[in-house]
C-alpha cells in the first residue's frame, strides 16, 4: 500500500508549494548536487512545516530535501535517535539494546 503524502505538502503554507518546487522532494540521493540541496534547505527554512516535514521523511524514508535535511541526514539523525534511545534503555532499565 502506497502511504499518502501528509496534507502539509498541498497546503499554500508550504513554502515549497508557494514557490512551485517540488524538486525538494524528488532528488535522487545518488546524485548529490550541493548547490540543489542548499537551495532546498533555504527554501524549508523559512517554512512552518519544517519539523512535521523532517519527521514524516524520517519515518517514511523518503529521498530529497524534507524538512531542510537530506536523505542521509535525515537517516544519521534517525540512527543516532535510535543509539541515544537504546544507551538510556540501557542506563534506566537495564534491558540490551534492539539497535547498535
Ligand atoms: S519543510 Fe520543505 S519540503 Fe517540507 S513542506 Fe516545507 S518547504 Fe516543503
């Protein structure tokens, strides 16, 4: 089943959406282009999604520029929440981590 973009991406708040760029979602992380990601993160910048953005690119694995980060970024975040997460499980519970 194919999710559904969340509805920010189609409101006229989207900063992407009032600009007509809706390359910030499509790049192919294989082909980095500086100059297009920097672009990309200027225009979520100034966007009042910025953080429902990161957070839905970060649980659907989506390429491109979402929320003012990449596909990487957004991947290392989603690891390094992930190894905090455990390393306090660990630290309050006792418990191994499911991650490392
Ligand atoms: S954060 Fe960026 S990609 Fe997300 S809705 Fe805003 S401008 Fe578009």
């Amino acid at each position: 089943m194919i999710e559904q973009p969340p509805d920010f991406f189609s409101s006229d708040e989207a900063q992407c959406r009032q600009l007509g760029i809706d390359a910030v979602r499509i790049m192919n992380p294989e082909d980095r282009d500086i100059i297009a990601e920097n672009a990309a993160r200027a225009v979520c910048s100034d966007c009042i999604f910025i953080e429902n953005c990161r957070e839905w690119g970060m649980s659907h694995d989506q390429v491109g520029v979402l929320g003012g980060m990449t596909w990487r970024e957004r991947h290392n975040l989603t690891l390094k929440i992930r190894r905090e997460r455990n390393k306090m499980r660990k630290h309050c519970l006792g418990t191994e981590p499911d991650y490392e």
